[in-house]
C-alpha cells in the first residue's frame, strides 16, 4: 500500500508542495497582513476573470462549492421572481433542491445527462415562461465531464434582461472564461478546483450593482452574499465570520503558481492535453468515452464500464495501491467511473496510469 496516492478527480485534487506548506503559517483574522492577503486575492480573481474592476467584484464565501451556490441562490432572488434552471447532471439538480428548500419559484430544464444544454431549449424554455427573472445553469457538469456552452446561451439570456448565473465550480482558472464579455452576472466556483488550492472556501464574481440591489433578501445569515460583500468593503477584506486562514494562504499561493504556470491558457493547454492523451489510450485499452468529443471538458473524463462484469470496486482499490485514486460513476443510464486530470497532474502521469491499468487490465 502506498502512503500517498495521486488524486485524479475533480477536487479536492492533489496539490503542489509549496501550496501544502503555505499552510504551516497561522494567521489572525484580524490582522492587517491577512485583510491584505484577501484583497490581494480578491482582485487576482477579478483578472483571472477578465472583468472591469469597477463593475465587478469578488465576494468569498467559507465552506465548500456547494456553500457558494447556495449563496447566491437563497440571498440574491426574491419571492417575487423565478428562476430557469439548465440540468443535465447532478449539479444542476442541487440548484433545483436549493430553489425547493427556500421556497423559490422555479422552472427546470432537464434535458439527458450525455447531452449538453442548448440555447434553442433556452430559448423555448423563456419563451413559455415570460415571467423568467433569473437563468442558472453549470459550466462543466462533472457528473459526466460534459461541457455546456455558456458562451452560446449567457449573452442570448442577458439580453433578455434576465439576471444570469453561473456554477463554473470545475472549470474556473481551467477554461478561460471572459465574464464580462458573456455578460455573467454571478460566477462561483471554489478554492480546490482548477486554480489548485485545498478546500475551504468558495468565491462569487459578481456586477457591483445587481449585487447592491440584493441587501435584505438573505434567507439565512452566515450566506448572506450581500453581507459578506459588504463587511469586506468596508473593513479592508475582514470576513463577517471565522475564515479558513490557512486555506486562505494556501490559495494565494496556489495563484502565483497559477502565474507562474503562463496563466489560465497555459493550465488549459496542459488539462487538455492530458485529457486527450488520457481518452485515447483508455479507448486503445477498451473503455469507451462517455461523451461525444466535441462537449467533453478537459476537466474530467466518463468511461462506459468495457464488460458487463467489470468490478468497479476492485478496479479502484488495485489503481490505488499503485498510486491512483479516481472516482465512481454518478450517472444511472449506463455503468461510467471517472478519471479527472486536474490538479498537479501532467502528461506523464497519465502515462503512468495507463500503464497501471493495462498490467490490470492483462
């Protein structure tokens, strides 16, 4: 049994040394060198994000991706408005649930889970329900690894007037995503995806003033959006609430090493380039991808289980003693498991793990 194992899933993922170790250093809440570590973050997600420092801002939010959603969800849509849901997977049901725990009008859009969601079913969608004041839909859908063309829908959406949300927890600082120019009005993701901190927080991008018109409308206290907006304005980046510091630290580091690595473009070359590596030579072995190419993500990868016994639990349990730790199916339709390939995980290790997998596999 091997004492460390890389993570090949879609977060929390395996991070860097230096990431690791920025976590030895105990903060205070409220000290100025911490405030400054939030605002400096803050901003690095505005140009990460490709956005107007002026009309947006970056709003984080303690607990995991889900804690982020559910922010903008219960604080910023009120009982008077309605909500069109995009799902084609788990994540985009999660938003339904929400919607149904605060009581919030809602109409779902489901279409099947290999399938991504379109701008014509939008468009039908909106056209029957006139009375739409909010859109929501999921980047990448990691329940299969399928991408969703927000780049299609969002605009169209927007022009309509319609407030537009945006789940991009698995391919934020992955995919380059320009939210300005889609007209992205929230945008959520979290510390432990593509930008390769550890878990502990979310964070939400935000227009300044859609935000501003939300104060009063939280349901709950500690994920009132506005709030925490607020606080940070006007205490220099003081959380309202106990903050994760060393995930904080963590994360700024993993930021520069974002940096360092040539940005969002680079990390995205280097995610598609294991995935494609990843895909091919699992088909050369006898898995079959999930998803039709063209909406696959770089992100993470569904394989159609290659015989009707196939034993997912043995598998895993032998990948792992040779290192490797992937993920079970999440989808009911066909038997699928999961290899991710984000986090710091390169070429060569997908190499690696292919080769585990064929003396498996023989």
């Amino acid at each position: 049994m091997v004492e460390e194992y890389l993570l090949l899933t879609p977060g929390p993922l395996t991070t860097s040394k230096q990431v690791k170790e920025a976590m030895n250093f105990d903060y205070c809440t409220w000290d100025d060198d911490y405030k400054r570590i939030t605002q400096s973050f803050r901003q690095s997600l505005l140009n990460l994000a490709q956005v107007n420092k002026e009309e947006y801002t970056a709003v984080p939010i303690q607990g995991s991706g889900t804690y982020g959603v559910e922010s903008v969800i219960s604080s910023t849509i009120s009982s008077n408005e309605k909500l069109l849901i995009g799902i084609n997977g788990a994540y985009g049901q999660r938003i339904s649930e929400m919607a149904d725990v605060y009581g919030i009008n809602h109409v779902d859009l489901v279409v099947d889970e290999r399938e991504p969601i379109t701008l014509e079913l939008v468009t039908e969608y909106l056209d029957k329900n006139p009375d739409i004041t909010h859109f929501a839909m999921i980047h990448c859908e990691t329940t299969t690894g399928i991408l969703n063309p927000i780049e299609d829908i969002i605009p169209y959406v927007s022009r309509r007037g319609i407030i537009t949300i945006v789940d991009a927890m698995s391919s934020f600082g992955g995919i380059p995503i320009n939210v300005q120019e889609n007209q992205i009005d929230y945008l959520i993701s979290s510390s432990n995806k593509c930008i390769q901190g550890v878990p502990g927080f979310s964070f939400v991008i935000v227009k300044k003033d859609i935000l501003e018109t939300t104060k009063g409308l939280a349901r709950t206290l500690s994920l009132d959006l506005y709030g925490q907006y607020y606080e940070m304005e006007h205490n220099d980046g003081k959380w309202r609430f106990t903050s994760p510091t060393h995930v904080v630290h963590a994360f700024y580091e993993a930021l520069k090493e974002l940096d360092e690595e040539g940005g969002v473009k680079a990390r995205h070359q280097r995610y598609s380039n294991s995935q494609k590596h990843l895909a091919k030579g699992m088909e050369e072995l006898g898995f079959k991808v999930l998803i039709n190419e063209k909406y696959q993500s770089p992100i993470i990868t569904s394989f159609i289980y290659p015989e009707e016994d196939f034993d997912f639990n043995i598998f895993y349990q032998e990948l792992k003693k040779q290192g490797f730790v992937i993920y079970p199916g999440k989808i009911s339709q066909v038997p699928t498991f999961r290899i991710g390939n984000i986090g710091e995980v390169y070429i060569e290790d997908i190499t690696k793990l292919l080769s585990v997998i064929k003396d498996i596999r023989e």
